[in-house]
C-alpha cells in the first residue's frame, strides 16, 4: 500500500477526532464511571475496588490498569485518556488496512481507512473511558501477527499469547479466539495439527498471565475467580423468564451476597432457565443477534452529558441519527461484501476468513448471552473491510477492474 495513502487517511481520522475532543469534553457515565472509579481507588494505594476495605472482581481489570497507570503519572485527569484514546485509533486504523491489504487488495484498504476514520461511533469514543477500543485494537494486532507466516510461527505463539493474555484482561470474551486463530490458519495452509498446538501455547500463555490476578481473586475473594464475576449476572440477564435481551436490573433475592455468590446463584438460574425452555432460548438468541446489531447510537448515550451541556438535546437526537445512518449504511455494505466474497471464493473460504469468522464470533457469543450496541464494536474494523469491498466491486466497471479488486483469500503475504 502506498505509505502517502495510508498517511492521509489517518490524518483525516486524526484531525475529525482531535475537533471532536474539544468540542465534546470527557463526562463520564455508566461503564465509564465504574472503570474511573476502580482506576482512582488503584492509584490511591485501595486496591482494586469501588469501596476501600472491599475488594471487587465484578469487571474485567484491564482498562482500568491502563487509566491507573496514566492516573499515576499524568495525575488524574482526562487528557492522558483522550491521548491513549488517538494512539488506540492510529494503531487500530493502520493495522487495519496493513490487514485489508493482505486480504482484498490496496484500493479496499484505502477505502476501509476512510470508513473507520469516519465513523461516529469510533470517533464518539475518543472522549469515552471504555473497554472496546483497548480491546479492538489488541485483537486486529493478534490477527496481523499470527497470520504473518513470515514471522516463526514460535515468535507468533508468544506474541499472540501475550495479546490474548492482555484481551482476556480486558474482556472475557477474548478466551476462546485462539481457537479462532487455530480454525482460519488450518484452513489456510492445510496443518491443522501445527495450528492447533500453536493455538493451545496461546492460550496457556495466556491464562499464565492471567494466574497472578486469579490468585488475588482467590485470596481476596475466598473462590477461584478467573477474571470477573460478572459471567453469572450477564448471562442472567439475557436468560431468564423476564429477559427482553439486553440490560436488565439484577434480581432482589441477590442483595447481601457476595460478588463470587451472587454469581454463582444466577449462573445456576440462567442454565436452569435454558434448559426448561430451549425453543425460548434459541428464539432469543435471535432476537439478541438483531438487537446487537439493529443500532449504533452508543457513543451518544456516552457523551450525552457533555453534549446536552453544551449543545442541547436537540445536538442528542440530530447524532444518534447520524450515527444510525452511516451504521446501517456500512452493515449493508459489509453484508453485500460478505454474499460478493461467497461468489468469488466460494462459502467454505468465507466461514474461514478471519474477517467474517471475527465478526460471527463475537456476534454469535452475544447472542448466546446479552445483546447491546456496544457488543459490535470489536466486530467494525472486519465489517469495515467487507463493507469496503463491497464498495471497490461496485466500482470495478472494466473486468481489468474487477479482476484487481478481487479478494486475496488468505494470502501468506506479510
């Protein structure tokens, strides 16, 4: 890809984001709150906890490991954040296209670069406390590293491992994609058994990295906990007899347990609701599939303190509808991408395209437990990309232009 391209595109999503930071100031709310929270009670020598005195595994430490560290050097405040949040975008932009590239060739790499520098969600975020742009990021780099077969495929297993063990850090869900990783590369190059070794070393180094903070778990918490005890209350949430799919308030009887309890008890309700009622469960599993993708108005609701502070409600409702528009837009787009690549490579190659099989992983794995907006996010920078070659193939007129738009399945380029 020519580097002036790919420098321009990434200065445009740059400078959009860098207007956006100061015109919409950080206010924290939900989520956000609780990462800030858990980040100020670190550096204040608290420990990992909402209380001092009382220590919690209910979110995932990762994000709030990071904004310690800024909060301890930087002071605490929200620049070092909105920076972190810049840095995110580049990385996650250009490894993105380097990504695109690989697999659809330069002209849809470019285009992919516009859409991500474009799109109000991605750009909503510079000014949020979240998981999903550290988490991203850290995913698309796995990707670009593992199926570098230029690269040793022993210096790829540590690397990736090291990756996931940071994900998982983030986010839980980030524990089975190295089978992911194991699934495409056997598909591509034909060793499934090399693959699925190299799979396994990730994911042992990983939850080895992870070890030190299940220990605390335990010795804190009294229970084995590998990372958070917020499995059991989400997975309730989207399984049980008053479920609508997404967020809802967590049930009286809980109150007084512990966290590890709490957990445990709802857990328990969950998989006993949905092996009572398997025809609810698969028909809600639709309907959370729908409801994770059926919108993007997220980074609004994000930002809407600072946004009714300063612009009104009337600035609420003219961007969700902006963030609407461009999201089913680009949905569109990537699911005409996804019916063109089928066409052209046929279906088994698009199952194992890691663009396609990323994006069905983390949809499939919301529908099995709790739809919402913000689930799809680790999914745009693949639905990008398909979004993209949609839009080159609509371009291609001369079969020379088709044919140099055609998709590099899984090419072994670096």
């Amino acid at each position: 890809m020519k580097r002036y391209a790919q420098s321009w595109v990434l200065a445009l999503g740059l400078m959009i984001r860098i207007a956006w930071a100061i015109a919409v100031p950080v206010q924290p709310v939900s989520d956000s709150i609780a990462y800030d929270t858990l980040a100020r009670s670190l550096v204040s020598g608290s420990g990992y906890g909402f209380q001092p005195g009382d220590p919690s595994a209910y979110w995932p430490p990762g994000t709030s490991f990071v904004y310690a560290v800024l909060y301890a050097i930087f002071g605490t405040n929200y620049l070092p954040v909105v920076l972190l949040n810049l840095g995110l975008f580049l990385i996650l932009s250009a490894v993105t296209m380097s990504l695109t590239a690989q697999w659809f060739g330069r002209r849809t790499a470019i285009i992919t670069g516009i859409l991500l520098a474009c799109w109000p969600l991605h750009v909503q975020m510079t000014t949020i406390l979240a998981s999903e742009l550290l988490f991203t990021t850290l995913v698309v780099v796995a990707w670009r590293i593992w199926l570098n077969e230029q690269i040793t495929l022993r210096l790829r297993t540590i690397a990736v491992g090291i990756l996931m063990g940071g994900a998982v850090y983030v986010r839980t869900t980030a524990l089975l994609l190295p089978g992911l990783f194991v699934w495409v590369r056997s598909i591509k190059i034909r060793k499934l058994f090399e693959s699925a070794i190299a799979g396994l070393l990730v994911l042992i180094i990983a939850l080895g990295l992870v070890a030190p903070w299940s220990y605390r778990n335990y010795r804190v918490l009294g229970e084995l906990v590998l990372v958070s005890t917020n499995g059991g209350p989400v997975f309730w949430m989207g399984n049980n007899s008053e479920s609508t799919g997404d967020y809802m308030p967590l049930p009286p009887e809980v109150k007084g347990m512990s966290e590890v309890e709490r957990a445990s008890y709802l857990k328990k309700l969950a998989v006993q609701h949905v092996r009572e009622q398997p025809l609810q469960f698969v028909r809600r599993s639709v309907v959370r599939l729908f409801k994770t993708h059926n919108r993007e108005t997220i980074g609004i609701a994000w930002n809407a303190i600072a946004l009714r502070e300063r612009y009104g409600d009337k600035s609420l409702t003219l961007l969700k509808a902006w963030s609407q528009f461009y999201w089913i837009a680009v949905l569109g787009l990537a699911i005409i991408g996804t019916i063109r690549l089928s066409r052209q490579a046929g279906w088994l190659a698009v199952i194992a395209h890691p663009a396609v099989s990323t994006w069905s992983y983390f949809a499939g794995v919301h529908a099995v437990v709790i739809a919402n907006d913000r689930y799809h996010f680790p999914s745009t920078p693949f639905i990008a990309m398909l979004a993209a070659y949609s839009i080159v193939g609509m371009l291609s007129h001369s079969k020379t232009g088709a044919r140099n738009s055609e998709v590099k399945v899984l090419e072994a380029r670096s």
